[in-house]
C-alpha cells in the first residue's frame, strides 16, 4: 500500500504513507523526513516524530530529517577542497547537518511507485557555501520487516556530500528514556570529540573501555559514567568506525523488539538525544527530554575532510555516490 496525504495543519506539504503485513512508514516531503515507522505485529511506534507541520518546522533536533549536505560537524565552517578554500555558515560554533538551511528545510518532489517512495531535490550550486549543484533522491522501500534507504547524489563540480537520516529511535511501548534499550555495535574504534565539540581525527580503542558495545549492553550502562568524552556532550555523541567489511552496524533491542541497522557505510554517529527538550511549556511530546531517542547516523567519519582525505565524503563532478541503510525488525522475545 502506498498513500500520499497531507499533515492536519497544512495543504501544501505531502506526507506519504508506505505500508506492508509488518511495517507502515509515514515520510514528509520536508526534509525527507522519516516521521512515523510502526511494527504493526506489536502496534509499536519505534521513532519520535511530531504531529503538525508547524512543530516541524520550529523543532531544533532534526527528528527523522534527512541531514546535510554533509551530515555532523565541519570545523569551524571550515575547508579546502582542490587547494580552494570554503567557509559555510555556522550554526552555533561549528557548520552542523548542513548548516542554517540544510536538507532537513527542503521541500523535496516525490513519486510514489508500487513498493517505494522516491523523494528529489535540487541543491543548487553555493548552497550553504558548498561549491556545485547536485541532484540528489532519497528512496524509501519496504521489504517484509526492513524499512531500506538508499541516497543518492551527482553534482557537476566536485564538492562535498554525506546526508544521513538524523531518525531518533525508541523501542519502549511507553517512550520512556532509552537507557534500557540493548545495544550492539560492529565497532572497535570510536572517534574522539574534541573540548570543542567537533570530532577531531583522534581515535581511541574501545576494547576494555566503557564504548566497547560489540557484545552488546545497555546503553545506560555506558550512560553512567563520568568519563569526558560522555560529559561533553553530556551522553554518547561519537562516531564508530565499522570494524569489519560488513554491512552489519548496530543491533538495538528492549525485551519484545529488536532493530538490527546494516549499512554501506563506514559506520555511524551514534546520538543518544542528551539535548532533546519541550518545544514550550505547553509541549504534549513526552518524549522530547534528555535520553528520549537514540539515532544512528551512518555516514563518512565527520570533518574527516580536515583530517583524513581517504574517509572524507568527497564527490567528484559528473560521478555518482550512493549509499544504503537497511532498518529491520524483529519481534521475538529474546530476553535481557
């Protein structure tokens, strides 16, 4: 089933609806974003999304937006590219999700076809100060339990280009804080976050560490903790570099449901919501609190471009890149 429909307080910005016998998926053309993705055997809502247009637009989080051009943190706006250097916006002390008018603000044209959903969108050449225009579509399909994303983009001059779903997820029936939710990562090395808030090229060897998640633990076990890297960015907000060439990332699970991430990607910026918050006083959205969603943002390593070329999300004029993220569920008890 496919359905496009409207959000109750606009007639102007689609939102479409995909849905199979496991999973119904609800996606606006703003931003890309990924508002509603239900476990229909469980009726279980499993990410955080907001009612109306119009608290989409005043929410500061990029709940389930398709971030970028580049998704996370380039240092201080800063670049060089082809030895021409580049100065973006900023959007507090760095250039963050693309900066003060990214993808998460776009208005994207879509198409529905049979099992999926096709959104585009043009970022024309200066763009938040990035050279070249690319033409860029997000694809959102349904296979069985497996919601399956695939990006991609061309530009005409070489550039920059790493969106990622900025999708905050939350197993729980009740949407209480993650902190009991299981996790899995494919990941012996976690990237350092600098006193400045941006990932710096230093990495630091999970093993025997609190950030060793490759067994699997509960997040608030890692949460509680008075280690630096969790207190600046007052919980997890780093990024783990895949340790083998496959496309499992992360498992993720409370008692009933578990969602296993695969990617093409190098790994994932994982989030654990430290600054969500009400909108206002009269904010209904219980979830919106420290801990409320947990994202997994895959992606290049972020400001690699000022450290480390070879993991830098560099798009070359007339190329196309790709790349594919795959949610799945499951809904078996397996335990604690």
């Amino acid at each position: 089933m496919n359905l496009k429909c409207t959000y109750p307080d606009t007639h102007d910005v689609p939102v479409y609806c995909l849905e199979n016998d496991v999973l119904k998926v609800s996606i606006s053309a703003y931003g890309a974003m990924l508002k509603s993705l239900v476990y229909k055997p469980l009726n279980r809502e499993t990410v955080l999304g907001l009612a109306t247009f119009a608290d989409d637009q005043r929410q500061s989080f990029y709940l389930g937006a398709c971030v970028g051009r580049c998704g996370n943190r380039i240092a201080f706006g800063k670049f060089s590219l082809n030895d021409k250097a580049y100065e973006l916006p900023l959007n507090g002390r760095h250039h963050l999700h693309g900066g003060i008018k990214g993808f998460d603000k776009a208005i994207f044209q879509g198409q529905l076809m049979d099992d999926r959903l096709i959104l585009r969108h043009t970022s024309p050449d200066g763009d938040q100060g990035y050279p070249g225009t690319i033409e860029m579509e997000v694809t959102f399909r349904l296979d069985e339990a497996s919601l399956i994303i695939d990006i991609k983009g061309q530009s005409d001059q070489d550039t920059l280009f790493d969106p990622t779903m900025h999708t905050y997820f939350n197993l729980n029936e009740d949407k209480a804080a993650i902190t009991n939710h299981k996790v899995r990562l494919n990941s012996k090395t976690m990237y350092r976050v600098a006193e400045n808030g941006v990932t710096d090229g230093t990495t630091i060897d999970v093993t025997n560490t609190i950030f060793d998640f490759r067994d699997g633990k509960k997040i608030g076990d890692c949460l509680n903790n008075d280690h630096e890297q969790l207190v600046r960015g007052r919980g997890l907000d780093n990024f783990f570099l895949k340790e083998h060439d496959l496309s499992f990332m992360a498992e993720c699970r409370v008692d009933d449901l578990t969602l296993v991430i695969n990617t093409d990607q190098m790994g994932a910026h994982v989030y654990t919501g430290n600054y969500l918050e009400k909108l206002d006083e009269k904010d209904a959205y219980n979830f919106l609190s420290p801990q409320g969603g947990i994202c997994f943002e895959t992606q290049h390593v972020p400001n690699s471009i000022n450290f480390d070329l070879d993991k830098a999300p560099i798009l070359r004029a007339g190329h196309t890149v790709t790349s594919q993220t795959i949610y799945t569920f499951e809904g078996a008890n397996r335990g604690n």
